[in-house]
C-alpha cells in the first residue's frame, strides 16, 4: 500500500494497493461515518464493482443510492449532469452526505462537478478505475463537463476528500483504455524528466504500483504548487491544446488518451522545427508514444484544429495557452496570439513537414 497526502487548500489522501475494492470501508468510514452514499458510476463499471461497494457501505450503516449512467465521453454533458443533480435531491442527499465517484476519468468528472455544485457542496471521494484517471483526473480536483462547443467549458476546482485506487481493477480495462491511460503517464514523464521517464522503456504492468505513484506525486506537486492552475499547473497541459481540438473534432471517436497523444506529438515536431528542442528530443518523445501503441499523427488540418482550438478554455481573448517542450523535465509555457495559432500547428503535420 501507498498513501500519498496532497496538501491542497483542502488536504486528502491518495491510498494506492491492490484489492482495495474489497476492503474499501476500512478508507472509506473515517470520511462518509453513518451518512447518506450516492455511488455515481457508468454502465460498464458498476456491474462489475457497484455491489461490492455497496454491500460494504450498507454493512457499516449507511444509506446508499446508485446513480449509473451510459459509458462514454458523450455522457459528460449538461444532461447527465442536471439529472444528477436531481437525483441526488430526490434522495435527499444532505450537506454532511457524500458522492463517490466510481469509475474514469468521464465518472470523476462528472460526480466531482455535481458533489461540487449541489447545495454548495458535499463530500466527493474519487474511486478510479482506469489508468487514466488513476494517474491524473482523480488528483487536483478538476471537474467539469463538456459543452457542445468544446470539452471541460463548464467546472469548479474541487478538491475529494478522498481518493481509493485499486489497481486491480485495471485487469477488466480493455487494452484500448488501458493503452489511452499511458498517454498522460508520458506526458507526466516529459514533464518530470527522472525515474518515471525510464520506467517508460520497460513493461508497466509489473511495476503498476510504483508507475501510479511516481504520476500521483508529480501531480502533486504541481498542485500544491498552483491549485487553480494560475501559473506550473498550467504545464500539466501539455499536449492538450492541440489534443482537445482533435478531440472534439473526432467527435469523441479519438479517446482523450489518443488525442492527447497526438497533441503531443505535434508539439515536439513543431518544436523541433522552431529549435525550441532538439530533434533528438522530439524522435524519443514521438518513439514512446508509439512503443505504448498510441496514435502520433492526425488527418485534421491545421485551420481545422486551429478553429476548433479557439473555444478552448485555454485561450484568454485573443490568446491561447500552448505548452511548448525545451527537453525532458524543461516545459514552457507561451501564450500566442490565435492568429498565429494554425501557422504554428502546421509544422507539426505531415504534410507540412515535408513541404518545409
């Protein structure tokens, strides 16, 4: 077991093990005591983790209610989050009461966002079950929903109380979600540049635990840093300015782990050719991607990404925030005027490389 504090302006712990699931209420009873539970979670997790849950929660006392909606990035949506809310007064959730979210990064979200917003605010615990928000959106407490012109335009920073991760849940994940989830364990490791870096070169699985701690404590660190991502906690978005825009564009088709990936990858190549890094730097940060089986181009054209690009939340007037890469453990962060956007995101595609 692992149990890592994150100090923000509402400190939580973070318990990483094995088999937690099944001893969840051990974590779980210092934080929920006799109160209300509303488990959120989607149709692909709660079959196969909601009962167990809930058997525990009803053994120690508490109330419990089950919220589960339709898997996928399209759930996350004003919708979803609305009949939530509805729900949770419909069960007559209280102040002192509690959300779990149990689930991706999608779940997370979502529940964080309604625990967040309904009376003000109740207690959220973050249970992930995917890489992915294992090693980022179940730590920092963003939450959000999407918006038909874009992802994440609607949201609070609201920090859990509690964050469980199981990684043996990750043994359902389908090696398609699994492999999404590796996209933001690189990017922690360009960013961070030291031990997680070279555990990138070698099987995950067997070092699961260690991998999910090294993400959790650099993420971490950024956020005590800058809870409300006025300054480092930007740098956390490498490769998601592009990554959104592509996104968006796919209609959700692209997981985030892929189009994150992707945006990454465009921003070495565009840095390569700006000689902001090395080409050298920009080859190994592209080879990681692909040793991880993760998209490293896309057929979008550049006025396409950029348009998309401008409802990102991101931009401030006629300014977009682009993360720019030095080397590993060397990130920047530029704010570039939107009309120079879509110049810039052309040296990263193929066409324009070759054309340069």
């Amino acid at each position: 077991m692992v149990k890592l504090t994150v100090r923000a302006s509402s400190p939580y712990d973070v318990i990483i093990d094995d088999c937690l699931i099944l001893s969840a209420i051990t974590c779980l009873s210092p934080i929920i005591k006799n109160g209300a539970v509303t488990i959120v979670s989607d149709d692909k997790v709660y079959p196969l983790y909601g009962d167990v849950l809930k058997k525990q929660l009803a053994a120690n006392g508490n109330k419990v209610h089950g919220f589960v909606f339709p898997n996928g990035e399209q759930s996350k949506n004003a919708d979803t989050y609305i009949r939530l809310l509805n729900f949770l007064a419909e069960s007559a959730m209280s102040r002192t009461d509690t959300v779990i979210a149990l689930g991706g990064g999608v779940v997370g979200d979502l529940a964080g966002f309604a625990a967040a917003t309904y009376m003000r605010g109740i207690k959220a615990v973050q249970m992930p079950t995917t890489l992915l928000a294992a090693v980022d959106s179940s730590v920092g407490g963003k939450t959000g929903i999407d918006l038909a012109a874009g992802k994440n335009l609607a949201g609070v920073f609201y920090q859990p109380s509690l964050v469980l991760c199981d990684w043996r849940t990750f043994d359902t994940l389908e090696p398609a979600e699994f492999t999404s989830g590796m996209a933001e364990v690189i990017k922690h490791g360009i960013l961070d540049g030291g031990e997680l870096k070279e555990l990138l070169y070698q099987p995950i699985k067997p070092n699961l635990e260690t991998v999910i701690s090294l993400n959790v404590q650099i993420k971490r660190n950024v956020v005590e840093a800058d809870e409300r991502e006025a300054g480092a906690r930007k740098l956390l978005n490498l490769g998601h300015t592009i990554g959104h825009a592509v996104e968006t564009l796919s209609r959700y088709t692209l997981s985030h782990g892929q189009s994150v990936a992707i945006g990454t990858c465009l921003t070495a190549r565009i840095c390569a050719r700006k000689g902001m890094c090395s080409q050298a730097t920009a080859d190994e940060i592209v080879r990681l991607f692909t040793l991880h089986g993760l998209p490293t181009e896309t057929s979008y054209r550049a006025k396409e990404i950029a348009d998309t690009a401008r409802m990102d939340k991101k931009r401030q007037t006629d300014l977009i925030t682009w993360i720019a890469i030095n080397d590993f453990g060397r990130l920047v962060q530029m704010n570039l005027p939107m009309d120079d956007f879509e110049q810039l995101v052309s040296l990263g595609l193929p066409g324009q490389r070759r054309n340069l």
